[in-house]
C-alpha cells in the first residue's frame, strides 16, 4: 500500500496467518473506498491537524469452539449489525497466527473505522460541531478575548466508554447464542471480575509466544507479573473473607452483650484476663516471660491503633478491609501504564535504530536514486515511521518523548509495584493480631463463669 501523507510504501505481505481480510460499506459509502489504499488516502487527506486521530481500532477474539466459516459469519454479523448500521465504514481482517510448541490457538480480527462519520452524499463529515453557550436573551457569550464560547461535542456517539460497554455485550450475547444453538456448553462474559462480583485479580494476557516460552521453562516478565497477580489474588482472597468473619464475629459478640443486658468490658480487660489466666497455668520461668512479651505486644498493639472496645476493634477492622480493597483496585492502572512505557521505550529504540537510515533519505536528490533507496531500505522505514508515529502520539504536544522520563516513570513504579506486596503483607499481619485477640476474647468468654475475674467484668 502506498501513503500519500507519507510518500511511502508499507509491505504488509509477509504477514503470516492473514486468513481473510474484508471492507464493508454503509450505503452512503463511495463504491471505490473497496479499494483500502483509497480509502484510508481519503482519510489522511481529509484531516488537516498533523495530531488528528485517524481510525478507532478494534480487536475481538474468535472462538476456538467454532470452525472458520462460523466464526466469518459471526464477525460480519457482528460489523454490520453494530457498525455498518450506524454508518460506518469497517476495514476487517482475521487473524489466525501458528500456535507455538502445542500453545492454545488465538484465532481473532482486527477492525478499523474512521473516526469521521459519512454526510449523506459519501462526502466526509466533522468529527464533532460547536454549541455555543448563550446568555438570557438567546444570544452567544463572548470570552475576554473576544471570542464566543462553547463546547465542542462530538457528532457520534462512537467514542463513548457506554457505547462500547454496550458492543461488548452485543459480541458476548452474539457469541453465547451460537454456542447454544450449536448445542455446545461454553459461554463467554464481556463483563469485568468487578462487576460480575468475581473477588479476583485480573490477569494479563500473555499471549501464544510467552506462553510457549514459558512452557519450556523460560521465565518470562508477563508469566512472573501473572505469578505475583495469581498469589496477591488468593492473600487479597484469604484477607477479605478472614477480615469479614472477624466483622460478624464482632456484631454477634455486641448483640450477645447486649442482649444480656452485660455491660461491656474494655479490650484491656479481656487481654489482662487472659494471660493472668495463661500464667496460672504456665509450668516454667520461660512460659511466664514469653507470656509476658506477648502480653506487652499485644497490649502496644491496642495502644498503638487505639482500640478500647469492641466496637473500636470493629471499626478498625473495617479500616483494613477497605485499605485491602483499595490495594487491590490499584494493581489494574498501573500495569497499563508499565505495559505502555515498556512498548513505548521499545519504540524509542527501534526509533534510534533506524533514524541513520530514515535521515539518510533526504540525503538524495536524484529521483530515480531515491526511489531505489526507498524500495531497498523499505521495512526500516516503515518501522521507523511507525515508532515515530506512536511516539509522538503519546506526547501531549505531539514530541518525540524523552526516553529518560520514561524509565525513570517505569522504574519508580516497578518499585512501588514490588512495595505492593509488602502492602498486603502488612494487611495480613494486621490480620493476624486482630484474629489473636478474637482467640483472647473468645478464651475469656468461653471460661466457666466462677473462673471469671475482670475487674469490670460480666459475671464474677
């Protein structure tokens, strides 16, 4: 294919496991856009603005389940009915590339769409129109420079977050009805863990050429990242249902109080009376100084996260909990943001790389030399016009963006990633005091009544 923007040709026929590619049209669409070089030509053409954002790009999975011409037929179904219908002119291709070493097939296909709507006679429409603000009268409100203030919006409504929830699970719900009109048991979720209340960590893809890797026993950064996800998933599991069964232990605990018409003793009393009980019966010197140790942590323990009563041990409890939740919730955004500064540094290399070769070019002022050049040297330019492309893409004010700053980015939060753990480690020890003090309560409680002596005790 030849770009017009560019000046340059992009190679795309060595692409193994391309098994069907496609254009399908809304009925306003012009009959040469067929032609993929013409229609994304026309699409660089019309944009002005160097930053302008060209396509949106999907890409969906296929089901291993279903054979080749089932899962044609569902992509297309799927295009048109959710895409084509709305006007919007899809560029698809399926995918299918060799599963290594016996690794699972990933059979899926890629859509473009260009951002910009069509007007009713095939011409291009705007991404988006002004609304103007108006005063009391109906009339526009200037700014202090003199200009009149408004809000762009954008013409469709393609780019909201709620309409792709809602493609999501016209895909989900299209897959499921094949699978049960096929008789076959297995049924795919678009939904999140979160929202299906799944008490889970989502894992990363890997992908057939980490997993491949991984099954020769070669450890990878996405099989260890899964590693580490998989064991903080089943510590963030154990914590939550450790922390709300302390939570009931705690209600039950106060509406028996209650209900006794008992008035309640301090934590102090409870943990005092259970090792004044403890060293009545300690046999050694060692046993009374080890009880005495743990006596004074745990005792340091209230003092220090100020919990007197029950419902003080209820409310920190529930601190912890939330803290947990939170700790989880934050694992999600931060690998994104590390995947993306790991694919733009290995950008920026490949950009450095090929920069002699792209500079070079320019070099030359015979045309025919220049042609030959380019035929020659075309993948490294195609690469190198890629890197930079989404280098700079990735730059607020469309730069190429310092390599430096973005390690620096990658490595603080690799440190704050590795501190993780530690997080929930720490969670798990808080756990560990709150559920011996549990024991302490419960050993005091369940002593025969003539054995009870708190000072400010229930029964004496």
């Amino acid at each position: 294919m030849y770009s017009e923007y560019y000046g340059e040709y992009s190679d795309y026929t060595k692409k193994s496991g391309v098994l069907y590619t496609e254009i399908l049209l809304p009925d306003n669409a012009p009959r040469e856009y067929l032609d993929r070089a013409t229609l994304w030509n026309s699409v660089e053409k019309v944009e002005k603005n160097k930053k302008a954002q060209l396509a949106y790009n999907f890409n969906i999975a296929l089901q291993n389940e279903l054979s080749f011409d089932d899962n044609l037929a569902l992509a297309r179904a799927f295009i048109m009915e959710n895409f084509v219908s709305r006007g919007m002119i899809c560029d698809f291709a399926i995918h299918a590339p060799e599963p290594k070493d016996g690794g699972i097939p990933n059979p899926h296909f890629h859509v473009l769409i260009p951002i910009r709507p069509l007007k009713e006679d095939g011409s291009w429409d705007a991404k988006q129109h002004r609304e103007y603000r108006l005063d009391e009268n109906g009339d526009r409100i200037r700014k202090e420079n003199g200009e009149y203030d408004f809000t762009s919006v954008p013409t469709t409504d393609w780019g909201k977050p709620e309409t792709l929830e809602v493609w999501r699970s016209n895909w989900a719900s299209m897959v499921n009805k094949v699978f049960e009109e096929k008789g076959l048991n297995c049924r795919i979720d678009n939904r999140s863990y979160e929202s299906r209340g799944i008490d889970k960590l989502p894992t990363i893809h890997e992908g057939p050429a980490v997993r491949a890797m991984e099954k020769k026993g070669i450890r990878t950064r996405k099989g260890d990242l899964n590693r580490w996800i998989r064991k903080a998933g089943e510590m963030l599991k154990m914590l939550k249902e450790d922390l709300s069964t302390l939570r009931l232990w705690v209600h039950a605990l106060n509406e028996t109080i209650k209900e006794l018409n008992q008035k309640e003793p301090s934590l102090a009393d409870y943990i005092n009376e259970y090792f004044n009980k403890r060293n009545l019966g300690a046999y050694s010197q060692k046993a009374r100084v080890n009880n005495i140790k743990e006596h004074a942590a745990t005792a340091n323990f209230l003092i220090e996260h100020k919990i007197n009563s029950l419902e003080d041990l209820e409310a920190f409890n529930k601190e912890v909990l939330g803290k947990v939740k939170t700790l989880s919730n934050s694992i999600g955004d931060m690998e994104t943001r590390m995947d993306k500064l790991r694919e733009l540094l290995k950008q920026y290399d490949r950009y450095t790389k090929y920069k002699p070769v792209f500079d070079e070019k320019y070099k030359i002022k015979n045309k025919r030399k220049l042609e030959a050049y380019n035929n020659d040297h075309r993948t490294e330019l195609t690469l190198f016009n890629a890197a930079r492309r989404i280098l700079k893409e990735s730059h607020p004010e469309g730069k190429i963006p310092n390599p430096d700053r973005l390690r620096r980015e990658l490595n603080e939060l690799e440190i704050k990633h590795d501190k993780l753990y530690d997080s929930y480690s720490e969670k798990r020890d808080l756990k560990t005091h709150l559920f011996k003090i549990r024991r302490m309560v419960d050993s005091v409680r369940n002593s025969k009544p003539k054995e009870r002596k708190i000072e400010r005790g229930i029964e004496r």
